[in-house]
C-alpha cells in the first residue's frame, strides 16, 4: 500500500546585502518551516543562493521523514528563481516546493469619506 504523505511547507527569502569591505555584491538566503529558521548564509552569487536553498530544502525535508540524504548536492530547480514565484526542486522521490516568504505588508491609509470631513 503507498502511503500518501503532506507535502510540508517551506518558505525561501532571498536578498541583496549591502557591500561589504571589499566592494562585491552579496545575497543572503533562508529557508523556513513556519516560524523556525532551517538554514541561513549568504552567497556572493544568487544563483548560488538559489542552489543553497534548494539543498537545504532536501536535506531539511529528508530529515524530517528520518532518512540521510546522500547527494544533496544533485537538488536543482525545476522553475526559476523569480521575485514572489513558486519554486519546484527536483529532489529524487519527495516532491519539494519552495514558497516565498510573506513580506509584512504595510496597512492602506483609509480614503476619507465627504461625510467624515464636514
């Protein structure tokens, strides 16, 4: 009998550092269950940021299911890495998907009304 698992929910956040002492470009990744922060770091390349999100995903993903990832490294994306898109990331047999984090949004200043202003 094949068991059907839920597929659990990871969050991805990707951004651009300031520079730092020596002058090059830095983006720093996190990938997160819910409110726990899985893994963090930054790289000088966001393709390698990406890559290092999808890594952490399999290997945060198998853990949670009690097995040892053997080549994490073999984790690629399916979909590209866009600004608010869903990623898919080939990760053998468990389906991995990576959403991105909510941003805080900030709260719309109401319209006054006419009635309200007399």
């Amino acid at each position: 009998m094949i068991e059907s698992h839920e597929q659990p929910a990871f969050e991805y956040a990707l951004r651009p550092l300031p520079p730092g002492r020596f002058g090059f470009r830095r983006y720093r990744y996190e990938l997160w269950h819910g409110a726990l922060l899985v893994a963090s770091g930054w790289r000088i390349a966001l393709r390698d940021a990406e890559r290092r999100c999808g890594r952490a995903r399999v290997a945060a993903g198998s853990r949670g299911r009690g097995l040892h990832v053997l080549h994490p490294d073999s984790a690629r994306a399916l979909d590209r890495f866009r600004p608010g898109a869903v990623v898919r990331v080939d990760c053998g047999a468990d389906d991995c998907v990576l959403a991105p984090r909510g941003q805080p949004t900030r709260p719309r200043r109401r319209k006054r009304s006419a009635a309200a202003t007399e």
